[in-house]
C-alpha cells in the first residue's frame, strides 16, 4: 500500500474547546493508482494531508507510507512524498529555474542531478521556454505546473494533491489532472487528490467521501453511484452525506467560484 490509514483522530483545541476533527478515519491507497478524497470545505481534508506531511503529529491512530511508520520513522516515510498544497507556495519573485534549483538544493540532489531532473520535468510539464522567467509573469497554470515539478523533483512514489486545481480554468485543470493521470499511467504513481469538485472524478476512479471528519464511502465512483442508486457522483455524494441542501450549495458557490478563478474561503 501507497498509504495505510488506521483509526485516525484528531481534535484542534484543549479541554472543554477542543474540537474533533476527524473521527477514526480508516483510508488505503493502493500502488499506482489516482485515489479522490471528495468532501466540502470543513470536511477535514486538509486536516488529513497535514497529517501525512508530518506538519501535524498523529497522536491518535496509525498513519504508514509505503510501509514506514510516520511517527516512528518521519524522515523514512517522507522521502516517498510530494505535495502540491492548495495555497501557491512559489517564490514569486525568482525565476522558475532559480525556484526549482533552490528546493533540489533542500532535498540534498546534486548540482548534475539538479539539472538533469530540472531539464526532465520542465520538457513533462511543457514549461521548457519559461525556466528564466519569474513567477510573478506566469499564469495560475503555469505555477501549478511549476509546483508539479517541484514536488517530482525527488522523484517520490506518492503524490498528495490537496486541492491543487484551486483558482485555474477549466482548461487549465483539465491539462492539469491528465499530466497527473500520466503520471499514474506511465510512471507508477500513487496519488491522493483532494477536491470537492465532482468534475475531476471518472467513473472508475477509487474515491473516498469524507464528511465532518469520517469516511462514509470508499469504493469506485461507478460503485458508489450504483449502490446509491443515483446517477452522478454528485446526486450519490449528496445522499450520502445526508446533508443535501446544505451540501450542494456549499458544493455549488465553490464551483461557479473556481469557474470565475475566485476561491472559497470557508475554513476546511
């Protein structure tokens, strides 16, 4: 397994104000494959991903990457791991080479594998003639593709993907998520996409639905919209939940905001 997520909990807080935000959250994600975590902002996803970063320490529960133990053993479990977070963490003031260079310097690559795996995922993510220019020039698409590079600059086996279509348009997103599917394909790997955006999910693609912090469904999106007996992973998420009205207009403003490259700003 990718990942091997068991009983998970956590509460942000202390005593009498302490909140739960996931409540024994049980998640796999196998080798090779292009998992959605699907919920609406506040669900926990990004709670979740903090968690299998290691910017939040798992008091509660088991969290295993490729195997490793990520409290027992974090620098083993990370180093098969990149991450492409929701906020744009570029430095926008540096070029896309000098960017790229930098972060290669902190995972410890050679200056002769720096350039050769710089110059491999420039060519991947078609951003070859911009690495001279800086950030700050480039469209949304473009940094997301940086970011891509960035996070495969290591060449880790497991991508975390949380919200990483946040802001771009449709055709952006669209090229966006079939250079990560490639990468699934060809390359063998493993990614956990975070959205609340149901147009990203295909109907073979193994999807969880996470809601106030627990797991409702875990099962292929065609199965999910069968046993719900819907006709759309949407109508089948809505059911699910059992929240409709509330959820599919959450799920509706942050659509029509994503489609005018505006984003919701609702906790998560």
């Amino acid at each position: 397994m990718a990942i091997s997520i068991r009983d998970v909990c956590f509460s942000y807080g202390d005593g009498t104000a302490q909140k739960r935000v996931l409540d024994k959250v049980n998640l796999t994600v196998e080798v090779g494959s292009f998992k959605v975590l699907m919920g609406i902002n506040g669900a926990g996803k990004s709670t979740l991903f903090s968690l299998l970063s290691y910017l939040f320490a798992c008091n509660q529960g088991q969290i295993r990457i490729f195997g490793e133990d990520i409290n027992k053993r974090p620098m083993s479990a990370l180093q098969h791991l990149g991450i492409v977070f929701q906020q744009q963490t570029l430095e926008p003031g540096l070029s896309v080479l000098q960017n790229l260079q930098y972060y290669a310097a902190l995972q410890g690559l050679s200056k002769v594998h720096a350039k050769r795996r710089i110059e491999e995922l420039l060519a991947l993510v078609s951003l070859s003639e911009q690495a001279k220019q800086t950030v700050v020039k480039l469209s949304g698409g473009q940094k997301r593709r940086v970011e891509l590079a960035r996070a495969l600059l290591h060449s880790p086996r497991l991508l975390l993907m949380d919200e990483a279509t946040t802001g771009l348009d449709v055709h952006s997103r669209y090229n966006f998520i079939a250079t990560i599917r490639q990468l699934c394909s060809q390359h063998n790997v493993s990614v956990l996409w975070a959205t609340h955006l149901v147009d990203e999910v295909l109907g073979d693609d193994p999807v969880a639905i996470l809601h106030q912090g627990r797991i409702l469904a875990d099962s292929r999106a065609n199965t999910i919209i069968k046993t719900q007996d819907c006709n759309s992973i949407q109508a089948a998420f809505l059911k699910i939940t059992g929240q409709p009205d509330q959820a599919k207009a959450r799920m509706s403003l942050s659509q029509t905001l994503e489609r005018h490259g505006l984003k919701d700003t609702t906790n998560r």
